[in-house]
C-alpha cells in the first residue's frame, strides 16, 4: 500500500474525524458512509467599517470515498446536514479533497 495513503486512513479514523454520508447534487444519498475530517476556522470579512468573524465550514474527503465532491453535493454527519460549496481543491498527493459547506435545515 501506497505510504501517503495509509498515513491518510490514520488520520480519516483519527479523533477529530466523522463517519458521513455523501449526497450527490440532485441523486440519492450514498447507502455506504464516508469518513471526513472537519475544520471550522474563522475568518474576518469587512462589513462596512467594521470586521465580523464568520464562522465557517470546511470538509476534506479521501478520493476514495468520493472521486470529486461536488458543489451542491449535501454531507450529512448525524443529522446535520451541509451543502457543499465552491470547487474542491485536491492535495500535493491527489489523495484527498478540501471543500467547503454551509449548514442546511
């Protein structure tokens, strides 16, 4: 096994990781889970004349669970659901995805 990779599934079944499920834009939800590895860093957007963090919502995915996350695409940990957004940008090694997402109802 490729050393990249196994080092990967270490950290995708690490603490800090989620089982998820991968909802293609508009298909049925994956049967099989997912495993995702979840960041919320803060950012600061101006507004006006003033600074506002903003919460924020980024998800990395092996490839080998989902080949190339969509926008539009839902990831549902638990019964939290979040909507894909933007392009997914794929690490030095082609192993894993970055996307963000915003919570849905």
């Amino acid at each position: 096994m490729d050393p990249f990779a196994a080092a990967l599934d270490v950290l995708f079944y690490a603490p800090g990781s989620d089982e998820a499920f991968y909802t293609p834009r508009g298909g049925a939800e994956r049967p099989d889970p997912i495993r995702v590895i979840r960041g919320q860093p803060d950012r600061e957007i101006g507004f006006g004349g003033q600074q506002v963090v903003e919460g924020t919502n980024v998800f990395e995915i092996r490839k080998s669970d989902v080949a190339d996350p969509q926008r539009g695409a839902i990831v549902r940990i638990g019964a939290v659901r979040f909507k894909l957004l933007g392009e997914a940008m794929t690490d030095v090694e082609g192993l894993s995805s970055t996307i963000g997402g915003s919570q849905v109802a």
